[in-house]
C-alpha cells in the first residue's frame, strides 16, 4: 500500500495522535491547542483532511491512526514543501529588493568571505 | 475630489524632493548606525502625511504647493519654486486658458478629475493585492506548529519572518537547522522590537497612496533595506567575531532556497546576502560622537523638510484669486454702524458690502510700513486677535487721487478693506459686511437706447411704479450717478417707508422719466415728496445735508435742466457725449451718396471712484458700435456696415462737461479677439464676442434712426 504523503505540520499532529489513540476529537483539539498552538478550527480541518487522504478516520468522534509511524517517510517532507509551495509567497513590493536565488558563485563567494574572517584575516 | 489630488500631488513633489536629500544624506551617514537611516525615512514619512505645515524660515522645500488650482478658479497655475519653470509653463497656460471667466474652466477641471480617478484606482488595486497577499499568507500559517512563546514552524516558509499587527509572530521553516535558529530568532525579536512590523505596512500604505512617484518607491525599497541593516546591527552589537562569523553563516544558509519576500513579512534573508554579511563581518560599534552628529543632522533635517517656506505675496501684487471692485463710494452719518463714514462695495460678480467695523487704530503702528504683504497683515490680523484667518481672494480699486484699497476676503467669506497711501504705507483699514448680491444687469444696464418713451412703454419699463396708491402721497427716492445724472424710484410715502436702501439697487428712472410717469397720477405737487438716498451703485461722492436735499428737490421740479455758462459745444450728458464721438469718427467717412448712421449698446459703464471732489470724475464705457452706411432717398437700403467693440473714457468737469480723454477699438482681423480681451472688462468679454446678444437691438435702433433722417430731410 502506497504511503500517503504528509507535511511537516501534519506529522507533529501525528506524532500526538499515535500517542494518544484512539482518542476524542474534542480531546485532541485541546491537546493540540497545548503542544502545537493550534486554534480548534485548524484542529478540525486537518482532521478531516487527514481523513480524505486516509491517513485517519474519525468515527463518531473518535479518531484513530491508518498509518503507523514508522512507516512515514520524513524524507519525502521536503520534497513537497519546496512543490507545493513554489512561488506562493506574496511579492507586493519587489521592486529593491533585487534576490533572484543566489547563483553559486554567489553562494561560494560569500561563504569564502565568511571562512576568511574565521581565520582571522579581514 | 480633485482637491484632495491636487494637494496629494503637491505632497509627493515635495516628498521627492526630500528623497533626493535622503539619499544623499546616506551617503554621507555611511558610518553612522543605520537605525538612523530609518529615522530618516521616518522623517519623509511624516512629511507625507502631515496634511498641514508649518512655516519656518529653515524650510528648503521650493515650493510647498507647486500646482495651484481650486477646480473653480480662472486658470491653472505653476508654483515650483524654479522661476524658469514657472514663467513658461505659466505663459503657456495663460495662452491656453484666459482668465476672467469666473465660471468653472470646464478643460482643466475635467483633466485633473480623471487623473484623480486614475489615482484612487490605483490606490485601490495595490491595497487590494496587499490585502489579498497578506490574508493567504495569513491561512497558509493555519497549521504552524508552536515552538515557544510566539514562535512557530510552519512549511509554508521557506525563509523565516515575521506576521501580524497586533500580536507579532516569528515564523520559522521546519528545515532550519539547530545551530541557526537561535540567531535567525534573535533577529526576528529585534525587528519586532524596533516594531518593524508595523512600519513596513505602513509605509506601504503611504506609498500606495503615492504610488505615481517614483522617488517614492526607491525610498520605500532602501527603507527596506536599511531596516534589515539596523537589524543586523541590533543583534550584532555585542557579538564576538567567531559569533558574527556564525551569524553570517545563518545569513547565508537561510538565503538559499530563497524567493522573493514580501513588504509585510519581515524576512531573514531578504535583502542582498552579501551586503549583509559585509555590512555584518565589518561592524564596530560607532563612537558615541558619531551617534551625536547624526542625530544632530537628523533634527536639522526635520526641521529644514518638515517645513514649508515662508510666503511672500506682496499686498498689491497678489497672485490670489482677484476680481476688481467696481463700484466704491461713502455715505457719511451711516445710523447702524458708528463710523463717520461708511463705505459701500460692490464687486464686479455682484457682490454687495458695506463697512461695519473699522480697525485703523489697531494698525496705527503701521502707518509708516511700506509694501506690506499678505502674510505681514494676516500676522498683525494675529497679534491683535482680530479673527482673520487667511486671504482667498483679492479685489482692487483705485481712486482718482491715486489711493489704492486691497478688499481681502477670508475662507468665511469676510472682507477686509485695507486702504494705502500712495507710498504704500496703511491709511485705514475695515471690516465689512457682506449686504447680498445685486442684479448684475443693473451693473451692466443692458440698453441705453436713449429715447424718454411714451407712456405705455415706461409702463412695460417700470410696472412697479404705476398704479400705486396716492393715499397718504406719493414720495420720489432720488440718488445721483454722476454730476447730471439722477435717477429716481417712485413709492407711497406711507406704506413703504424704507429703512434700507436695498431698492436702490434694482432700477431707476431717469428725472424725465420720473416726471411722465408722476403725470399718470392725478395727484398734487405738494403730496409729492422728493427725498434724496444714498446708492450703492453710484461713485459719486456727495453729502445728504439739508443744503443738497433742497436742491434736489428743486432740480427735480425744473423744466429743464440749469444751463451754466458753457462753452459752445460742450457736452452735459453722456449719451450725447457718446454720440458725439461716433459721429465725429464715422459720419466723415460715409462714401459720396450715403450717410453712415451709428447706433450703440451699452455694457458697462466704470467710474473711477471713489471721486475725491464732488465735481471732478472719470467715467468710461464700454459698447458695441454699430455703424452703417445707408443709402437714404426714397427709401432706406443698406449697404455697408460693421460692429465695433469700442471702449472710451471721458472727463467730467465740475461743469459737468464730457471731454474725451481716450478711444480704444481692437484691431481688426487676426488681433481682434485678443483686443477685445485686453481692453474690455474681463467678465463682459464673452459679451462682447457673442453679436447674438445685441446685434438685434441695434439693427432696430439704427434703421428707426434712419428713417427719422429721412422724415427729416
């Protein structure tokens, strides 16, 4: 069976919910209220995405895990992180700002200029 | 609408220019800390939204209001403190649009309301897409998970930053690493700190407000920037080399997967990395005479930008909106106000004041000043706590004897009357009261077809003054316009007892006249009481003593009028001295066979006044010439005429003889119109130009006067 793929958020609430399972929603809204600051309608709504994806299921209420911990890939994470949210940060005001990604000789130039004043010299 | 445009542009023009003066002061505060910068950018800030000013004589700003221009005045006007500039853009425009109209120039004011449209939709669209941005981000962070305090790990971040207004949050990406996170958090914290997090969205608001000025948005992008540098420098201060080397290092890590970063999240690799770690790695703290001298340049600054010039409008040079104030006269022994002399006004739109308050005393002082200007008589309007506010508006007039009054109307609609010697210094200064506004048409008679008229035509000319009740007697109000010239209003000496003199204003029937209207009325001499009033039409100056009541009265009663000894030819009356003139010009040059006939259309007489003497006057008048060549035998035929805008001015002596002083016509051909506009008065203009409003009046008027010349033949 493939592995649903999670994000990074969604595993934290994974991680409170293999604790605690099977557990109340109501219970776990207040968990997550606790450790990860979430407001109950947050709480709601990833349950019932979890859901969608079969990562849980919530029956009457109670909610249990479909997906064991182990089996959950951390590695994909990233990968999806840098997909889905390609380009969606709000850009109102990029006139002087002027980053493009820094090019490597960029990256190789300052990162040269930081290991020299390590080393002391200026 | 337009206003608030217009006054925002001003603002922007002026905000550019401190911009240039930023940048450079930039350059000079290279070694200063940086938060100075942002103070700086502050400064601007407030310079754009400070709706006032004050003035100081420190002010380095051009001009404070560089597009002057109320929707409803005459003609748009440049200001920008650059003479050249000014002188031909302002020449230019007065070509393009003429002034004296006092209706709204429809042109200009149609131009500016489409840019202030074009400017709120801008406004619009940028705080919508900030808006918009700003709420996505807002529920892309739904699910960050909390870390501690108010800090949080999400994964819609790929580059740490902070969000919120009210309760600022730190939002981190999952993929930090630990060694990282605690710098990347301190300068967070130190931008919530510094409040960044509101100055930012704030000074994008103002900016889309301005959003038309380019020096604005480079402000608003190094404003940015120069945020992130004071950062840096916060948490750097007391670093350790080995721990700022680190830093950079955080610096760079976190610019790698980088995207372009919004104006409302604070972000931690934002602006150019390797500015960043420069700036960083090479960071001393500044001496504290450094921080000294920049604050001190910082408070001159606010004071030298934050402050408009002082205007310098000199009193009789004014650039205000002006109109001229035709008539000017003043009646002694005024029973509602306590002033020996009471001056009564009248504008050229109509307007009516009379003096009600003089303030000379409290300008005693001043007799001696010279040129004052505008502003040193709001300031003196100030210190004496006379409630002034300031000038919007200007009429002149000048008298024979060379004293020039300056009536200066406030926002409120109060007029000042400021009367000068000739050497410029005050010699009176009142307070006047708005009285109404009068019929213009009696400003500007619109016909003086100069016949007395039967009885049925007075009745279709003046139908109030027929079929009055005789009951209690009749009483005739009679007032002077000029030496020989009266002018009467006919009443029921009961039932209307006038304690104004509002009447005066609206008609007036000549002696001859007044004298065939009395015989429709079968009525006594000795119930028939004439009285002389004061007018507010009329410049002539006289006095309401017993002496000159019994004249008038006598004068009234005369057949004819008294006949001093004058010499031969002399003119007592305008209308003949009118004709005289127009007959001199034109009838001499009738080709052989035909006989050139004129006839003329009165706009506006003006008389300079207030007249000193009660003998000497100055009165010109302005028509329209129509002059024909007829040929006249059996019958009448046209043949060759025109229209002739004519202008002239005559002399009154104390024997009330006209003598022509000057004759002016606009040219014909290419010139004609721009003549007409240089010699007539401003508002008639359009009068003039238009034949339609009197070319029927005086066709008729001429051929009943050609065919009189051929019953006379």
């Amino acid at each position: 069976m493939e592995i649903p793929k999670i994000f990074e958020s969604e595993y934290r609430f994974c991680l409170i919910l293999w604790e605690h399972e099977p557990v109340k929603s109501i219970e776990l809204v207040k968990l997550c209220k606790e450790q990860l600051g979430w407001k109950p309608t947050t709480t709601y709504t990833v349950i019932k995405r979890l859901s969608e994806r079969n990562v849980l299921k919530n029956e009457n209420t109670v909610v249990t895990s479909l997906v064991s911990k182990d089996a959950v890939q951390a590695a994909e994470i990233n990968e999806m992180v840098e997909k889905t949210f390609e380009g969606s940060i709000p850009a109102f005001v990029a006139a002087f700002t002027k980053h493009k990604k820094l090019s490597s000789e960029e990256i190789d130039a300052v990162q040269q200029m930081i290991d020299r004043y390590r080393k002391g010299e200026q | 609408m337009a206003d608030i445009f217009l006054k925002t542009v001003n603002m922007s023009i002026s905000a550019g220019w401190i911009v240039l003066a930023v940048l450079l002061l930039r350059l000079i505060l290279k070694r200063a800390p940086k938060w100075i910068n942002c103070v700086l950018w502050g400064i601007v800030g407030l310079r754009l939204v400070m709706p006032f000013s004050f003035e100081s004589i420190f002010s380095l700003i051009p001009s404070p209001e560089t597009i002057s221009k109320a929707p409803d005045s005459p003609r748009p006007h440049i200001e920008s403190g650059v003479t050249v500039v000014d002188e031909t853009i302002n020449a230019y425009l007065k070509g393009t649009y003429f002034e004296g109209v006092t209706k709204s120039m429809g042109y200009f004011t149609d131009v500016t309301t489409i840019m202030a449209v074009l400017w709120l939709a801008g406004i619009i669209v940028l705080m919508f897409y900030a808006v918009i941005s700003y709420f996505r981000l807002h529920i892309k962070v739904g699910t960050a998970v909390l870390l501690r305090n108010n800090i949080y790990q999400c994964e819609a971040v790929i580059s740490p930053f902070v969000l919120g207004i009210i309760r600022p949050k730190i939002y981190l990406p999952f993929s930090i690493s630990e060694k990282d996170v605690e710098l990347v958090i301190s300068h967070e914290t130190a931008h919530i700190r510094r409040k960044d997090y509101l100055w930012k969205p704030l000074g994008f608001m103002l900016l889309s407000l301005h959003w038309f000025n380019p020096f604005l948005w480079i402000g608003y992008g190094l404003l940015c920037r120069d945020i992130e540098l004071a950062c840096d420098e916060k948490v750097v201060k007391e670093f350790t080399n080995n721990e700022k080397a680190d830093y950079s290092q955080a610096l760079l890590n976190c610019s790698v997967n980088r995207r372009l970063i919004a104006a409302c999240p604070l972000a931690f690799g934002e602006t150019g990395v390797k500015n960043r770690v420069k700036a960083v790695l090479s960071y001393k703290k500044p001496a504290v005479i450094i921080i000294i001298l920049a604050v001190t340049v910082c408070v001159i600054f606010g004071a030298v930008f934050l402050t408009n010039p002082v205007s310098e409008k000199p009193l009789l040079n004014s650039e205000f909106e002006t109109g001229r104030c035709l008539y000017s006269f003043v009646v002694s022994e005024d029973k509602e106000t306590e002033i020996n002399e009471v001056i009564y006004n009248i504008t050229e739109d109509g307007e009516v004041y009379k003096s009600f308050d003089e303030y000379t005393h409290d300008f005693l002082g001043l007799l001696t000043e010279n040129n004052m200007s505008v502003s040193d008589l709001e300031k003196r309007f100030t210190e004496k706590k006379i409630d002034f506010g300031s000038v919007t508006k200007v009429y002149f007039v000048t008298d024979t004897a060379g004293t020039e009054t300056v009536f200066m109307q406030n926002s409120r609609g109060t007029v000042f009357a400021v009367s000068f010697f000739s050497d410029g210094s005050v010699m009176s200064v009142f307070k006047l009261k708005r009285l109404g506004k009068c019929n213009t048409d009696v400003v500007y008679p619109e016909s003086t077809v100069n016949n007395a008229g039967t009885l049925k035509e007075l009745k279709d000319k003046y139908p109030e003054f027929f079929n009055l009740s005789t009951d209690g007697g009749l009483t005739v109000y009679i007032w002077q316009m000029s030496s020989m010239n009266y002018r009467c209003y006919l009443a029921n000496s009961v039932t209307e007892a006038f304690s104004d003199n509002s009447f005066a204003y609206t008609t007036g029937a000549t002696v001859t006249e007044m004298r065939i209207i009395l015989s429709s009325y079968n009525i006594k001499k000795e119930d028939v009481t004439v009285m002389a009033v004061t007018n507010p039409l009329s410049s002539y100056y006289y006095v309401l003593d017993k002496e000159y009541q019994e004249y008038v009265k006598e004068m009234f009663w005369q057949e004819e009028p008294e006949k001093t000894a004058l010499k031969e030819g002399s003119v007592l009356d305008l209308d003949a001295a009118i004709n005289d003139v127009l007959d001199e010009k034109y009838s001499g040059s009738a080709p052989e066979g035909l006989v050139n006939i004129q006839s003329y259309y009165l706009f506006a007489n003006e008389v300079a006044g207030p007249a000193s003497s009660e003998y000497i006057e100055e009165i010109t008048v302005y028509i329209v010439v129509y002059q024909m060549n007829y040929s006249i035998d059996t019958k009448i035929e046209e043949v060759e005429g025109s229209f002739v805008p004519t202008v002239m001015t005559f002399m009154i002596d104390e024997n009330g003889v006209y003598t022509l002083k000057d004759y002016r016509t606009p040219r014909k051909g290419e010139h004609f119109e721009e003549d007409v506009r240089e010699i007539f008065l401003p508002s008639i203009v359009h009068y003039v130009l238009d034949e339609e409003n009197y070319s029927e009046a005086l066709i008729e008027d001429s051929l009943f006067k050609a065919s009189e010349y051929l019953k006379n033949k």
